[in-house]
C-alpha cells in the first residue's frame, strides 16, 4: 500500500471518530471526552493494519458500532468507550484485567459481556446458543451490554454483503429470531425495522427488491395526497396553538411482507400504506395525554375514523414504554391514513427506546414493565441446570411483541403475553401459587388451568394444598418463566426415567444381538413421532411405549417415506430427485445445488414446511450429514438459523421436471355458472400441473376453493396461477403456504 492511501486511510479514520464525537451530546464534558479518545486510541492501536472481509480497515467497524450507540440509541461516554472496545479483548493481544485497569469496573464489565466464550464445547450443546447467554447474564446487570450487541448486530447487517451466503442466512436468521425482537422489546423501533428489513433482503432477496421496487412508486404516486390530507390539519393544529412536525411514516418493507404472508394478500391489497405521523410539543400545565386526545379530537373533525383501529398506548403504555396515539382515517381521495399522535418526549422514547426511558424517569417513579422484564429473564438465568437450547427457546418466549393487560381480584394490573393461560399468571406471580394452583375465576366464572386470557380479564388464582405439578402442564404454559419452574420440579425423576429408558432399550436390543445407534433412535423417534431421543427414553421409562413390536418397528423399510408422504405412487421408470453430492465440512464452504441426481439417504424435505422447487430453501446438516431442507419462513429454520448456524448449508434448486410436488391453491370470485369448469379447462390445458382434487363452496353470489395439484416447481405455478387470474369472475387466487412450526 503506497503512503499516499494510508494518509487518506489515517484522516478517514480521524474523520469518522470527530463525527462521532459532534454526534454524542453526552458525551461533551471533559471527562467524557478524555474517556472516549482513549478508548478510541487503544481499539485503533490494538486493530491497526487489521481489515475486515471487505477490504476496509477493522477499526471503521468499532467506530460504526460507536456512531449507532451515540447518535441513534443515545448512550452516554461509558457506552460509546465499551463500543469502541468490543472486539478489542477477542480479537486482539489485550485482555479483560488490562481494559479493566486503564478503564475501570463499568466499562470492562460491559466489553466482557460483549465478548465471546473461549474453550472447547461440549459438542452436543450449541456455541451460538451458550454465547447468547452470556450476553444477557451481563445484561442484567447492565443495559448496555445487550444495547451496543444491538448496535454490533446492526452495522454487521448493513455490511453482510462481504459475508459468503451461508454466513449470511446464519446472521440474518439469528438477526429475525432473537436480535429484532430483542431490539423491539428494549423499544428501539427504527432499529428492529431496519434489522428485519435487512434479514428480508439476505434471505428473500427477491421479494425485497419487489415490495422495495412498489413501495417506492407507490409513495411517488401518493405524495400529493399526503400533503392534501396534510394541509387542513396543519391548518386546524396552528390556529389551536401547538408547535408540531408532521411527517410521513414510511412502512418497513418486513412488515409489509409479514402482512402479505398472514392475510394471504398483494401488495395492492394493504391498505394501510399511508401513514402520517404528529409529533408536538405539549402546552405547559395540561397533562399530555389530554393533549394527544385533543389533538385527535381535531383531526376527527375533519376525517372520519375507522372505529377499530384506534390503539390506545397513551392511557396503558406498551411493556418496552412506547407511548402514542394511533388511528385510521378515511383520507380525501377514498384511502385510508394511518395516523400516529405523540408528544417530543414519547416520539424519543420511541425511537430510542431504553436510553431515552432512562432519561425521562424519575427518581420516585414505580418500577417499569422493562425492570420487571430483566427480573423475568434473572429468574430464567438463575437455573444453571438448563440445557442452552432449551434456555434459548424459553427466553425467545420471553421476546413478546403483544402484551395483554391482565387485573388481579384488588384491580392491580399484570403485563402478560398475548396467548398466556391462567397458569401462566400463577407461576408470575409467584412459583409456590403455580404448583398448587387448581383453576381460576376469570370474571367470577370458573376456568380450567389451560384457559387462554385476554386482555381485560380480572383473573383470581384458585389452589389446593393437595395440589402437585404435572409434566403434561408444560404443554399449555406460554412463558418462559412457567416452563423453567415446572421443569425444574421435575428435573431430577425425570433424569432418572430417561436413565431407566435408555437402560431399558439397551437390554432389548442386546437381545437381538443390537446395539444402539443414531440409525435405530431416529427410527423409532419417527415411529413414535418424538422429537428427541430423551422423550423416547422418558417415554420406554415411563412405561408408556412398550418395546413389545421392537422387531417389527426396526424392521420396517422406510424406502417408501417419500411416496408415503407426498401421497405419490411412481413408477418404476421414475428417477428420484435426490443425488450424490459431498456433504461434509467443506459444503459449509460452497453453494450446494439440490439437484435431480442426488442420493435419498442424504437429502430430506422437511415436513414441517414442505418447500417446493423454486422457493427460497436453506439446508440444515443433521448428526449423520443428512441434508434436511426447510423453506427460509419456516420458523424451524429461522430458529436452527439462529442455534446451529455452524451446521446451515445455503442451497438452491435447479429446475426439477421429474418429481412432482403437492402445492394448494385457494381461489375466490363471484359465483356464477360455468365458473368450476372454466377453471379445471385451465389446468386441464397447462401440461405442467395436474390436479388431485378440488372443493368448491358457494354462498350468497360468492365462492370460495381449494385445489390440490402436483406440480414441478414454483415457476409453474406462478403461470398457472396467472393463467387462472385471467378467468372473469376470479378475484383471488393465491398458495396456500403450509408452514407450521409445531413439529
């Protein structure tokens, strides 16, 4: 590298850290602008002539991380130092003691927090999953660890391009699984949008650039009706007297396609695309959340509202704190206009979330929603029995996007999530009232410990000292904290029921001369529909499989899996889809192509989302290397994405024209004669599809259908599917996407 580009490398270095020192209001005392430019002359010194995988220096990252936590979340000089700092002590010579001496307590706390686990694993636990943990046992402790990991995650996805795909699905999955509902839940909005926005790109590139593509004509198209919805109000809230900003409110492109993928609707069917935002400053001496009701008492005046979609946060903030106003009104040219009505300070706190919280509580104010989350996730972490896949899952439990507001029989308010049951509520309360607990009255009527509350509901807790916990009760539980307790309770009979199982299978299979193996324990898994071999163990030990048709289970060939399952007979001419193919460490390394040659033994369609040729798919290596391929929604892959990323293979399919597959179509329209012929004319003329069967229901003038067809991959049905729209009458016609996430 010649002299001149490292003089330009040095000054855009200085260049970005004096930015980020204009960008940090608080950072701008003297001690915390010593602090800082320490800090940031260390990590510059511990990563000189170090450079990331896309050619720019190391240090411009710590930097970028720095710049998100001042500028965007608000951290003071502490968290920008740690920022700076956080790759510092895993990537380089310095150790935690040295960062603690020259920095102190709080900084070095929160940096180990950041850093990564050293060691060798056990390697039937997951890396990713006991890294995690680590985080958030330093977050409790401090905030800010989980706040610049945020800030880390965020600039690492904004720079994924450099990253091979198979990194890439990895870090968007565990982005979509754990980091955008972490960010949500610590109410950094702009933040979670933008990761979920980013996790959508890597992983479904093409749809993002699609909805991308729409939304940006669409906001072209419809900036003068914005305005023109705009103007009377800006008109009615000067003449009031309040200083305001009225701005748009572009929505996430996630979000967009989350809806598109629930209500099974186009990008034109959505309607509420259009959004304004108020944000004002409250008069002196009227509480704010009389203004915000003022304020749509006004703009009310001039547009109608939707009665259903008004959401009070102003009276019951959300649990992470955000407070605002939303409605929807009917705007002037016929479209709805979603409007959103804060105050300056609610309008930080939504953006910036826990920092700004931070900054607007007072000192006597009562514990928040946020505070008794952390103790939530305390008492989760406190059992250091749990396996850490298993504490992953009980605390994404934890991740609630919608809360339920729940009132005790004296009127006290419970936060709990959507889908909680009355068990639930007795193990929040306190885990003694969970064991014991019978029942409940939820609005003086009697309920069955698995009834699913609602928001509302004025919930009393009903025991019996006779009363013990039950397994079985793990099934209906929702929270994290109520699975932990009842596993614990458990923990040490059911240790001693899987040893007795597993003792108990080892003996019959002795008897056959057998010994067991990875190939004997996924069969009988399979056959008993099990989803780990300690549930088939707990299973044998319990008595409640007898291994009496050992033979007759292990005996059973499971060529026919494919044909049993995707209900096909082939003939004896028919080539089968899978191939011969390397699987094994250095495919993590490759792009694999799941092509028609590949070999059955190592290639399995995951049942729980069934992809189809053409759909985004992502591989997943099993113990014994068998490829397991699952569509990128599924939220089984987003969750191996985010625990065994090591193990995620990026895949793709070449066009297959051999095997079919079963995909379901629904349609909708006017009901009219002739209509069921004209559309199996259609598919009888497309030489790609043929039809299983199809269900045709009419009622009032309009019908409604399902068709089952085999076909070959998605390009297929995308022509059969536009084919199909051009039936006058049809109205809808969309696939039926069957993911499921229980398996």
């Amino acid at each position: 590298m010649s002299e001149t580009s490292k003089i330009t490398e040095e000054q855009q270095v200085n260049q970005y850290f004096k930015e980020l020192m204009d960008l940090c209001p608080r950072c701008q005392t003297a001690e915390g602008k010593k602090l800082v430019h320490k800090a940031f002359e260390l990590a510059y010194e511990a990563h000189r002539d170090v450079r990331r995988k896309s050619g720019e220096l190391y240090i411009l990252h710590p930097l970028a991380v720095a710049r998100i936590v001042a500028d965007e979340i608000g951290l003071g000089a502490k968290g920008v130092a740690a920022a700076l700092l956080h790759d510092v002590v895993e990537d380089t010579d310095y150790t935690l003691e040295d960062i603690e001496g020259i920095f102190g307590d709080t900084v070095a706390g929160i940096v180990d927090g950041l850093t990564k686990l050293e060691g060798v694993f056990d390697q039937t636990k997951s890396k990713q999953a006991e890294n995690f943990r680590k985080l958030l046992l330093t977050m409790v402790e401090d905030i800010r660890v989980i706040i610049i990991k945020l800030a880390d995650r965020l600039h690492n996805m904004r720079t994924l391009d450099s990253m091979p795909e198979h990194k890439r699905l990895k870090i968007a999955g565990e982005t979509l699984y754990l980091y955008a509902p972490l960010a949500h839940r610590l109410g950094l909005y702009s933040i979670k949008s933008e990761l979920e926005d980013l996790a959508l790109k890597y992983e479904h590139p093409k749809v993002f650039n699609e909805i991308t593509s729409k939304l940006t004509d669409y906001q072209n198209k419809t900036q003068h009706l914005i305005t023109r919805f705009s103007l009377p109000i800006i008109e009615i809230l000067s003449s009031e007297g309040y200083e305001f900003d009225i701005k748009g409110r572009p929505k996430s492109i996630y979000s967009i396609w989350r809806k598109m993928q629930k209500k099974q609707i186009s990008f034109e069917e959505i309607y509420d695309l259009l959004a304004i935002r108020i944000v004002f400053k409250p008069k002196p001496g009227i509480p704010e959340k009389a203004q915000c009701w003022t304020i749509y008492s006004l703009v009310t005046d001039i547009y109608r509202p939707k009665p259903d979609r008004l959401r009070d946060w102003v009276s019951t903030p959300k649990a992470n704190g955000y407070e605002a106003l939303h409605a929807t009104v009917m705007g002037p040219e016929g479209n709805w206009i979603e409007i959103q009505i804060r105050t300056e300070r609610m309008d930080e706190i939504a953006e910036k979330g826990f920092a700004a919280h931070w900054k607007y509580k007072g000192s006597n104010e009562k514990e928040s929603e946020l505070d008794n989350w952390l103790q939530q996730i305390r008492d989760v972490l406190d059992n250091p029995d749990s396996d850490s896949l298993e504490f992953l899952d009980d605390f994404k439990l934890n991740l609630f996007s919608q809360e339920i507001m729940i009132f005790t029989p004296k009127g006290d308010v419970k936060v709990m999530p959507k889908g909680a049951t009355a068990l639930d509520l007795a193990f929040e309360i306190h885990t003694e009232l969970g064991y014991k607990c019978i029942g409940a009255k939820v609005n003086h009527k009697l309920v069955p410990l698995s009834y699913e509350l609602k928001s509302g509901d004025q919930v009393e807790i009903l025991t019996s000292e006779k009363q013990t916990p039950k397994y079985d009760w793990i099934n209906f539980v929702t929270t994290a904290k109520a699975k932990t307790r009842i596993k614990d309770a458990f923990k040490k009979e059911r240790k001693t029921i899987i040893q007795k199982g597993e003792q108990k299978l080892e003996e019959a299979l002795n008897e056959k001369k057998l010994t067991t193996n990875s190939k004997i324990l996924k069969k009988l898994q399979k056959h008993y529909n099990l989803p780990t071999k300690e549930e088939l163990y707990f299973k044998i030990g319990k008595n409640v499989i007898t291994l009496e048709h050992l033979n007759k289970i292990l005996s059973d060939k499971t060529e026919n899996k494919w044909i049993r399952y995707w209900r096909l007979s082939f003939g004896k001419g028919s080539e089968k889809v899978f191939g011969k193919t390397k699987i094994g460490k250095d495919s993590k390394k490759t792009q694999m192509v799941v092509s028609d040659d590949m070999d059955t033994e190592q290639y399995i369609i995951a049942p729980c989302c069934n992809p189809i040729p053409g759909d985004d798919v992502v591989g997943y290596l099993d113990q014994d290397d068998k490829l397991i391929l699952h569509s990128r929604k599924c939220p089984v892959a987003i969750r191996l994405m985010s625990s065994q990323g090591n193990r995620i293979v990026s895949a793709e399919w070449e066009s297959h024209k051999i095997l079919s597959f079963l995909a379901v179509i629904n349609l909708s329209g006017i009901d009219q004669i002739g209509i069921v012929s004209k559309i199996t004319k259609v598919i009888s003329e497309d030489q790609t599809v043929n039809m299983r069967s199809i269900h045709v229901e009419s009622h009032d003038g309009i019908f409604e259908g399902t068709i089952y067809l085999y076909i070959h991959n998605t390009e297929d049905l995308n022509n059969l599917i536009f084919n199909l729209m051009k039936i006058k009458g049809l109205h809808n016609v969309t696939r039926q996407e069957r993911i499921h996430s229980n398996t």
